[in-house]
C-alpha cells in the first residue's frame, strides 16, 4: 500500500466539510454544556430539597451511562415519542447534555471558591440573591473556572467521532464514507488523526493562555 | 426621652451544642455610640451578625426602628420575617467586616456604587457623584478607578466604610474593622470613624479590641461574656472603674497583652 496524495487531493473538500460539522458540533455542545452545568450546579444549590435532589439524580444517571447510548435514544428512541430531531441538534443536545454533569462540578467548585464574605457583603449591600449572584458570585467564581471548562471542551471535541452513530456527517463520518466508496482506509483515517490533532494541538495553547489570563485572581 | 432605634429582647442563639446568647437584652438610642467588648466566644460578633441578618435567631425579639427585624405583624400576629421584609429592614443596616470584604472583580469606584444603583435604583452619575463625596471623606478620592488588591488594608477598610455608607443607613456596624490590619495602619481607619461619629449622627455600634479607641470613641460600653451582657457603662467607669470581677480580669489581661487603655 502506497500514499497516494492524488487521492488526498480529492477527498479532501469532503473531509473539510466534514471538519466543518465537527467543529459545529463541538461549540454547539460547549454553549449547552456551559448552560446546562451552570444550571445544573445553581439547582444543587437549592433550598427546596426536591428541586436539588431530583437534579442529583439525574446527573448521576447521566454521568453513570455512555455517551453513545444516551445519543442513540436522543436519535433513534425520542422519535418514538413524537420528538424528531435533526441529527446535528441531537448530537450537540447529547454531548451538552452528557458533558454539562461534568461542567456542573467545574461551576460547583468554582462557586464554592468564593470566600463566604463575599456572600455576606453583599447581603450587608442588601443586594437581592440575584443581582448576589450575577453581580457578585459568577464574576468571581467563573474566570477561574475556565481553563477547566475548556479542557471539557477539548475532550468533547475529541468524542463528537461518536457522532457518527447518529448518522451526522462529521469528519469520522465522511471519512468513512470516502473510505467505504474507495475502498482505500489509511489516506482518510490518516487525516482524520492528522485534524483532530492539529486542532487538538491549536486549542491546547489556547487553554494554557486560557489558564495564564483567568486562571488566578487577585483579591 | 426617645424611643430606642434597636431594641433585642432575650434573644438566644446557638452554633450546635454551644449556645453563644443566652438570653440577651439590650437597647440602642438613635445616634448612640457603643463599644461591645469582650473576650473571642462571648458573643459581641454575633450580636452585631444577628442585626445585619446574617445569623438567624433561635428565640426572642429584636426591633429596629420600630420595627420588628425577624418577625411580621400580620393581623395582629408575629410571623417569622419573609426575604421581602428583610430586605427592607436591612436598609436602615450597613456592615464593615474584619476581613473587608470588597468586592475584588470590580474597582473601588464600583464597589461603592454597586448596592445604590442596583438596590435604589440611583442613576450613575448621581451614584458616582455621592461615591466620590465619600471616597473623599475618607481620604480616598485619588484611588477611585483602582482595584482593590492594588490596595494595603487600611486603604481596603476605609473603601469598605465608603460602601457601607453609600446606602446611607441609620445603623452601622463595625465588627473588629481594626483586627486585621498591620499595626501602623490601624489609626488611618480609626481616624475616619472618629469622623463619622463627629459628622454624622449615626448609630454606631463597635466590636473591638482596641480599648483605647473604645474609650474616646464610645458614649456607652457593653462587656461580653459567655452570651450575657455582665457589666455596661460610661467608658469611664467600666475601664477605670469596674465593677464586676470579670471585667477587672478582662482589662487586666488585655493590659497585660500590651494594649493600651
């Protein structure tokens, strides 16, 4: 078996395409990760026991069952149910949803962070609980919280391969389909390897700038 | 004679098995200047804790203004206070902590005028303009736009008296504001206090180690001990003078730890 880059050459805008719908999924799910965990973490938080209970639970449960299950239901068994979502929806419902339970524990701690005079300031500032938090916790808990937000974002990037199953046309996907038409594996899989890792090398700079510009603060 | 403007009838408050008020009693006049002292567990921080709201209360009353701080009368009935009725109540109350508190993520400029345009709905400019009259009375005016870790400690403290007084409450507390702080910068706090007591005609009540300045500053002194008020007075009296033996041994250990009376 040779390289033959006459071949790269011509699956290449498929793979791009591919590359596109990859990186798509991936910010679709970080926003609703990032939404889904602060939602998450602030319904722990909660006085009425049934609200943070039942939030547990339900976090526990995601976190305790595979990605790839909870997308075939999202896909294949939420039909059933009168609810049909194109494929792309579902996958960034499914990796928002699946990694939004670990952000949540990333806002958790980041909360907690926050020294407890700050709450107590701000209740002798009268503040209401929410102008307390959207003014004076989330400031302060959120940019220290961020460069590990962003490895979960990384690493989701990493998994939306499993996107496939759910039949979105994301690079692993169109990889596979050149594949299977051409007959010829190693030029496809090569670079899907060879995208996700300059991709995956590019955000890991990111993050360590990420980390040297929010990841202490100064009181 | 007017009517007192804090009123605490037998309150009793406990952290677990420890029961850090006892039953406690005691009555504030408008414009009023108290030293609560004592020794650390006696209750005097809590005390001042329960007035801002930040503890509740196991048993007993306490008024403020006329006003029932913990409970609503509904009917003709007391109720325990909902969030709505302590928000109100906490209004005529301002805060200085031991630890400062400032809020880090914003300027000294925003953190004084923070709680009056969100909890007032004052305009900027007009928050600004009142900021930069208190920032000034503190001696702070050229330090508006910095942040507060670019400040040392009695910088942070004085900025902390600014927002606490941007509210304009009729009630302020001062929990150990000195304690903190390095030894040479205590006097730039104290000195503004001084200045408020003499400009304004707040209620000031003060948790504190700093007997000397309790001395001058005080118009009445409480001691503490073990959640009961034992001995109060002129501060003459009780630090000359005192009469009960807890408070002769009280003053003479802190003498002897140095400070000055």
């Amino acid at each position: 078996m040779e390289w033959d880059w006459n071949f790269v050459r011509e699956i290449m805008p498929t793979l791009i395409q591919g590359v596109k719908i990859t990186i798509l999924a991936t910010v679709l799910g970080s926003i609703l990760a990032a939404i889904v965990g602060l939602a998450i973490a602030l319904a722990r938080r909660s006085p009425n026991r049934a609200v943070s209970r039942s939030v547990g639970w339900f976090a526990e449960f995601v976190r305790g069952t595979p990605l790839l299950v909870q997308l075939y239901f999202i896909f294949y068994v939420l039909p059933d149910f009168g609810i049909l979502l194109p494929p792309l929806v579902a996958g960034g419902i499914g990796l928002g949803l699946h990694y939004g339970t670990y952000t949540a524990e990333v806002y958790r701690a980041g909360i907690d962070n926050v020294p407890r005079g700050q709450w107590e300031a701000a209740k002798a500032c009268n503040l209401s609980g929410h102008h307390t938090w959207t003014h004076v916790i989330l400031p302060q808990a959120i940019p220290p919280m961020i460069p590990a937000l962003a490895n979960y974002f990384i690493a989701m990037f990493k998994e939306t391969p499993l996107l496939s199953a759910i039949t979105v046309l994301e690079l692993m996907n169109q990889a596979k389909s050149v594949a299977n038409s051409y007959y010829r594996y190693v030029e496809p899989m090569t670079l899907v390897g060879a995208f996700f890792l300059v991709i995956s090398l590019c955000s890991v700079v990111l993050l360590r700038w990420l980390e040297h510009r929010y990841g202490r603060i100064e009181r | 004679m007017p009517a007192p403007i804090i009123k605490v009838d037998a309150i009793s408050k406990s952290f677990g098995a420890f029961k850090v008020l006892d039953g406690l009693s005691m009555q504030v006049m408008p414009g009023e200047k108290l030293a609560l002292i004592g020794p650390s567990g006696s209750g005097k921080t809590t005390i001042l804790r329960i007035l801002m709201t930040l503890e509740r209360i196991d048993g007993g009353h306490i008024q403020i203004d006329g006003e029932q701080l913990y409970h609503m009368e509904r009917n003709g009935q007391l109720l325990p206070a909902d969030e709505r009725h302590l928000a109100k109540m906490r209004q005529k109350i301002g805060m200085v902590f031991q630890l400062f508190n400032l809020f880090p993520h914003k300027c000294v400029m925003d953190n004084v005028t923070l709680a009056p345009m969100l909890t007032k709905g004052v305009a900027r400019a007009a928050a600004e303009k009142r900021a930069m009259e208190l920032l000034d009375m503190v001696g702070l005016a050229d330090k508006a736009k910095a942040m507060p870790a670019q400040l040392s400690g009695g910088q942070k403290q004085r900025v902390a008296i600014a927002r606490a007084l941007a509210l304009s409450p009729k009630i302020m507390l001062f929990d150990e504001v000195t304690s903190a702080l390095d030894p040479e910068l205590v006097e730039e706090v104290l000195n503004v206090m001084r200045k408020l007591a003499a400009e304004t005609d707040m209620t000031m009540l003060l948790v504190t180690h700093e007997m000397g300045f309790a001395h001058d500053f005080a118009d009445r002194v409480l001691f503490f001990d073990r959640g009961k008020i034992v001995e109060e007075g002129k501060p003459d009296e009780i630090f000359r003078h005192p009469k009960q033996e807890r408070t002769q041994g009280f003053l003479k250990k802190i003498i002897a730890a140095g400070h000055r009376v």
